[in-house]
C-alpha cells in the first residue's frame, strides 16, 4: 500500500472503492486497526495537537476526507487519488460487509442509532448490527460510562464499530480505549450516523461533487461551524504555503 506525504501525515493512496475492499480484506484476516479520516480540520490539528498526531501516527489507515485536502495534494504535486468521504464510506461498507460481519453503531444524535437500526434493516437486510448507542457528554465524560459502553460494544461481538461523536472526541475515544476493545475495525464517521439516518439533510450530490459540501454544512449550522471554518479557510492556505516552500528546499 503506498503513502503520500503532506503536512507531516502518511495518507494512504486509495480512493474510495479499494478502500472497501482493504478494509473489508483486514477484517476477514482478522486484523485489528483503526482509520481515521482528515479533513482540514483534522490537518490543522494534527500540526498542534501532539496526542492526535500519535492516534494519526498509529492509524492502520489514513484516507482524505476532506475535498479541500485533495485539491491542495494536486496543487503541491503530490496527488490523493479522491476523496473518501466518511459519509460515503460508512455506507459502502455496511453494504460490502453484508452477511459477512457485524456492526456496531456508536454516537450521533438521541434515538439517531436506532432510527439508522431500522432503516438499514429495509436498506440492507443481511447487514447483522450487533449493537447500537447514543451516549450522552456525562456517560462519556465519567469512567463508569466509558467502562459500560465498552461492556456493551464487547458483549454484542461486533467486528467493526463505527463512531459518531464527532472529532477529536471520536478519535480519542477510539483511541484512549483501543486496547479494551474486542473489535477488528474502528472508524470515526461524524456525522455520517445522523446523514444515514436522515435525521440531518447532507447535501446535495452536485455540491459534493464540487467540493462545496462544508459551505451547504455551514449555512446550516453557522453557529457551531463558523469558527471551524474560519479557521480552514484562513490558516489552511497558509500551511499550503509553508508546505510549498518546504518541499522546494528538501529539493534543493
């Protein structure tokens, strides 16, 4: 599996189908990694933030989430085959790994874990989903609650367990627990649950196409996203900038 170097991270080159099927291949070998998925956010993180470049340092895979992130791979040289979306891959999965392994659904909005339950029983009906749960911030943020759901995920057997609580929360808890986990697969979706689930609108497949899916994001939700995006779209280009300038003299 080959790497592409940008901003100090690893990313795995593969695009969205042979990451199905890479993922898909680890867990009949019963491989136990996880993924994580960057986006501009994770990016910028990941330059600061020292326990989260460690979590992206021992990540199984690393696939670019974020649109913005493979358009600054081309612009510098170093081209990411295509975006692997969290949303997209949580559904391509669930439906490669049908009759073949379980799932566990862990996070996104109250009662979203059930509502995506039943509706993957009519969308994918050989998909086995072990468990589902939408933990509350007191149950994660107390070490009787993270043990309880970790009991839980244990005890229904599940083979890959996708998280929702957003990030970094999804990645350190996978993370801080990863060797209390009986799973093959851990993977951090956002909010691929609530997506799937329809609970929350995603939006439209053009603007995705385009690249433009955080701006239909923000319109919805300026109030929790803005300074996120602020933030991307100020320091971003700047960490672009830096990266040029850095490639250029390891050239020389």
């Amino acid at each position: 599996m080959g790497k592409i170097e940008l901003f100090g991270i690893s990313f795995s080159d593969m695009e969205l189908s042979t990451a199905v099927e890479e993922i898909v291949h680890r867990v009949s070998l019963r491989e136990k990694t996880y993924i994580v998925t960057p986006n501009v956010d994770h990016v910028l993180r990941f330059q600061k933030d020292k326990k989260f470049r460690e979590i992206y340092t021992k990540a199984g895979l690393v696939l670019a989430d974020g649109w913005p992130v493979v358009l600054a791979s081309r612009l510098l040289g170093r081209a990411l085959p295509g975006q692997v979306a969290g949303s997209d891959l949580f559904e391509k999965l669930c439906s490669a790994v049908q009759g073949s392994y379980s799932v566990y659904f862990l996070g996104g909005s109250s009662g979203t874990p059930e509502v995506l339950k039943e509706k993957f029983n009519r969308s994918y009906p050989r998909l086995r989903i072990a468990g589902v749960h939408s933990p509350s911030p007191q149950e994660l943020n107390m070490s009787e609650g993270v043990t309880r759901i970790i009991e839980h995920i244990n005890s229904s057997g599940a083979d890959i367990l996708f998280v929702g609580l957003g990030s970094p929360k999804q990645e350190y808890f996978i993370y801080d627990n990863w060797a209390k986990l009986n799973i093959k697969i851990g993977l951090g979706v956002g909010i691929a649950l609530d997506y799937s689930a329809g609970v929350m609108p995603r939006a439209p497949l053009w603007l995705r196409k385009i690249g433009l899916e955080w701006l239909y994001r923000l319109i919805r939700e300026p109030r929790r996203l803005f300074w996120r995006y602020f933030r991307g779209i100020v320091l971003f280009p700047l960490l672009c900038i830096k990266e040029l300038f850095t490639s250029r003299e390891d050239c020389l």
